[in-house]
C-alpha cells in the first residue's frame, strides 16, 4: 500500500503525485495533515483554514462515492508519519514539491525517516510549469531579471509540460475503506468564516479581454484564480493551455509566478529579507500608528484607502491596487516592506510565499528586477488613471469627498522627497 500527500495540491483530477502513485501497482491512501507548525501561527478566524476544510470535504466526498477515503490528521508531520505508517504499513509516499523553506526542511526530514523504514518517497513537479534550476542563463546560473527569463521559460516549455495527467481512469486503484472523518475546525481551534469563494473555473471571457481589462479595479478585468493556484484545487497545466489559447497577457502573468517561484527556491534568503542586502541598512520609520491607519484604510489617499478595505474585507485586493499601497506603505510612509508584506500574509487568500515576497521588494526597490527606488507610484495620478469614475473608491471609501473622510497622513511630495532622501543616504546614488 502506498501513501499519495496533497499539500497544495488539492485534487483527483490532473494530479502528478497522484498518478504516479495511482499507476504504482499498489492501493493508494490519499493523506492530508492539518499541519501545526504551520496553523498554529495562524489567526483563529482564518478563510483560508476554512477554505481548505471545504475543500477536503469535497474531496472526502468523492473519494467516499467510489469506496475510498481521504484520511486527515492535525498536528506535526514528523509526530504523525511514523504512525501513519504503522497502521498502513506504506511501502511509498508520493507528493508533489513545495519550494517554501520550511516545506524544504520538512521534506528532507521525513524523506530521512521514511528511507531509514525502507520506505521510498518520490517527489514531483506540480505546482509550477518549470521549477527550480530548469531555467537557467547561458552561464547555468538562475535569472534574476524577468524579460529575458520569460523568453526562455517560453523557449523551455514543451507540450509534454502542458499535458494533464489522466489520474481518473485509474481511480480504481485507491484503497477501499470507509470514510474516516475529518477533524472538525472547531476541534483544531478555528472558527468557519461566511465567506464566498470564488469559482476554480477559469472564465474565459475575462482571460479573452485580461490584457485591455486588468488595470481597472471598478471593472470585472482578473480571474481571481489565485486562491486556487495556492492551493491547486486548479492544474497550473489546465490554466496554462487557456493562456496560451486566449490571451498571452495573462500568460505572462503565470509566467511571473513561476519566476518568483524559482527566485524563492534559488535564493531562499527573500524570505526572510531584501535580495539586495544593501537595502536592510535603510532607515525604516517607526511609525506603528501610521503603519495601523494604513492597515485599517485611513491614510486620506482614497485608492490606497480602498485596496485596504478591500482586503481587510474580502481577502482580495486587486493587483494593481496591490503595487499602490506596497508603494504607499514603504515610499510615502517609509515604514519597513516587510510589515506590509507579512499584513499580506495574514489577510490575502491568495497568499502565496514567493509572489508576495517578489511583489512587495518590487514595489520597496530592493528585489529582484525591482522598480528603482526612485520610482514612487503617485496615488492620486493611478486613481485618476485606473479609476477615473472613482466607482472603485466610491465602492470601499463612501466618505470619501465628506467631511468625514481623513486627511491626507503626508503629503505626496514631501514623502517622496523624504523617501529618495533615504534610500540615497544608504545607496549613495545621485
């Protein structure tokens, strides 16, 4: 009997790990863990927990109509491998890869206890198109800049990369056995959220227009597909096929997640700090009152105002939107990008490890293939531009053009000012 380990890779359908492990020869047990290390960091009320904890009920329901089970455990990995194995006697485990540190540690960790059982554990590529060291520069380093990587990612990916595994017609070979419940999140410490999410469905018609649409926060432009390339309850493959058909725009923003992806696993350190180590020597304001009204959406800057609201309401901020207030929280307030990176974190449901470092040290100046640190998004001049009719501020900001709206926290020129005058005094550029 074998083991098949869905971590961010929430389906039957169009699987790797699956399908290998399915075309085995051997009864396959899906497993989820309800991981610890990683919950218990997490707020109480969290839509992602909840998210998940749907979506394995979905798949418990499947499983279930065939004769099989998903089994689901809380807590620590390396607490609960050695018992799973025991009760199964697993002679593999197949999963599919994870490029996050701690994935990395974790995974090197349990592959050490699982070969010193004899027990094999293969791993695959799933979660991106191409991964890790596959693009490299002609010198076999990893790229750093996006333009010329997504040339060669587009000249590397070969059909057989775009091709669905067809884990269905092998269903037959999961272990039969009742359904086994699943934790409940009120066992594990968590409270549902009533929360809609948004469809895994790629709607065509959006990616047909994305590349006139996705700038404009009022209109119906993005897919809001991200939640589900998190948690692959969407094949990248599927997506990817339906890029490359409608709109090479969006295709070009896949391919920004997977530079990202491999920025992360080639240069782990972005995860804890700037890529360009001069950055960590700027002089950051502490400033945690200002860092609190921008949280809650009370700078005075109406489509900064908005986006934040928008988060802190739906778990979505358009992207746009997104690379505005990165600007506004580590340019015109001068407050450390880290802060706002790990607010992300908490809030985003798409909240992805690598793309939301990539995306808030592009929007500060300090990462790879960064906007330059003198670039300092206006956000006045980007509502006049993305939202002209101001029906997106109107939306999340009704007071705004009252009285009771706030005043500006700063104004735009001396925060600019203030802002080049600091990152010069530790980059000593003109």
């Amino acid at each position: 009997m074998v083991a098949c380990w869905l971590r961010r890779d929430l389906r039957l359908d169009d699987n790797t790990a699956l399908f290998h492990a399915l075309t085995s020869g051997e009864p396959v047990v899906p497993v989820f863990i309800f991981d610890r290390h990683i919950l218990d960091e997490l707020p109480r009320q969290d839509a992602r927990v909840d998210f998940i904890h749907r979506t394995l009920s979905q798949l418990q329901a499947q499983l279930a109509a065939m004769g099989s089970s998903l089994v689901v455990r809380y807590g620590h990995p390396e607490a609960l491998w050695p018992e799973l194995c025991e009760t199964y006697g697993f002679t593999a485990v197949y999963t599919n890869h994870d490029y996050e540190p701690y994935a990395r540690e974790r995974d090197g960790q349990l592959g050490e206890f699982l070969k010193g059982r004899g027990v094999a554990f293969h791993t695959y590529r799933d979660h991106v198109l191409l991964e890790k060291e596959e693009v490299l520069t002609q010198a076999d380093k990893p790229y750093t800049v996006f333009t010329p990587y997504s040339r060669q990612w587009r000249a590397r990916l070969t059909p057989d990369r775009l091709k669905s595994w067809n884990t269905e017609a092998h269903f037959g070979a999961f272990h039969r056995q009742p359904a086994q419940p699943l934790p409940s999140l009120e066992e594990m410490g968590f409270a549902a959220v009533d929360m809609d999410f948004p469809s895994p469905i790629p709607d065509r018609d959006i990616i047909q227009v994305y590349d006139q649409k996705r700038d404009f926060p009022a209109q119906r432009g993005t897919t809001r597909l991200g939640l589900h390339l998190r948690f692959g309850t969407l094949s990248i493959r599927k997506l990817a096929r339906v890029a490359r058909e409608l709109n090479d725009t969006y295709l070009n923003e896949l391919i920004w997640r997977e530079f990202y992806a491999q920025i992360l696993w080639n240069f782990p350190h972005v995860a804890e700090g700037p890529f360009r180590p001069e950055y960590a020597a700027i002089p950051w304001r502490d400033a945690p009152a200002e860092f609190e009204k921008w949280c809650r959406g009370e700078t005075g800057y109406p489509l900064v105002d908005a986006g934040m609201r928008e988060l802190n309401a739906t778990g979505y901020m358009h992207n746009r939107v997104r690379m505005v207030v990165a600007s506004f929280l580590s340019k015109h307030l001068l407050i450390n990008w880290q802060l706002g990176e790990a607010y992300f974190a908490e809030k985003l449901l798409d909240f992805e490890l690598a793309s939301n470092s990539g995306g808030w040290q592009w929007a500060a100046g300090c990462g790879t293939d960064a906007a330059p640190y003198f670039r300092v998004f206006n956000p006045e001049s980007q509502m006049k531009k993305f939202d002209p009719e101001l029906r997106y501020v109107r939306k999340w900001v009704p007071e705004y053009g009252t009285p009771a709206y706030a005043r500006e926290i700063v104004p735009h020129k001396y925060a600019r000012e203030r802002c080049l005058e600091a990152y010069r005094s530790v980059l000593k550029k003109d």
